[in-house]
C-alpha cells in the first residue's frame, strides 16, 4: 500500500514509452484531466483501491481520454476490481520485462520450448 496523495496535470509528461502504471491501494482522492497526456503505449492502469472524492468511473474526464482505446489496442483499466496481470505474466514468461518492444493488441502467445530446443 503506497502513499500517493495527488497527481498533477501532465504528470507522466515526456513517459512516452510507459506501458505500465500501478497506482492502485494509495490515497488519491481525484483524476486530473490531462493527467494520461501523451501516454500512447499504455496498456495497463490500475486505481482501485484509492479514497476517491467522487466514485470513479470509466466515463471520468481522464479516463474518457485513454478508454476505450482506439481499434486494434487493448488497454486494461481496472478501478473497482483487479482484473488480474496477463501482459506482467507475459512479460516474465518470455523474459521481456524490460524491453522497450510494444505491440498494439493482447501479449501474443509465448513460444514454447520443445525438449529437442533445449
């Protein structure tokens, strides 16, 4: 449990590359508008678990922003129950946590290595 308060306008300015934003179980109590600003690769927000002002929903101005995503990108947003971590298991599974690779849609399907690879 962290103990993020507030966020600003632009806060992830110049996090261009950013697929991940964990900002789930803090004490934020509102949503800048323009606080996903340039973030085009995000892939997962999550935010539950936060003291919210006003309930948050998906129709909440800076979410409008980033959901639902454009056609062809899938972004899990999760703000009143975890939807669990497909693209983390992905990224462990293939050893591609730190790799700047960023694809549009679901994590493909990890290769799996045949006994005759090893």
């Amino acid at each position: 449990h962290g103990n993020l308060e507030d966020l600003k306008e632009n806060q992830f300015r110049g996090l261009s590359n950013l697929q991940v934003l964990l900002m789930h179980h803090n004490k934020l109590q509102e949503l800048p508008e323009n606080v996903f600003e340039g973030l085009e690769k995000l892939k997962v927000v999550k935010l539950l678990a936060n003291k919210w002002k006003e309930k948050l929903t998906k129709t909440a101005p800076a979410l409008a922003r980033i959901f639902p995503p454009p056609e062809g990108k899938t972004l899990q947003l999760d703000i009143t129950r975890d939807s669990g971590d497909s693209l983390e298991d992905f990224w462990e599974k293939t050893n591609t946590y730190l790799d700047d690779d960023y694809f549009p849609g679901r994590p493909p399907k990890p290769h799996k290595t045949k006994k005759s690879e090893l």
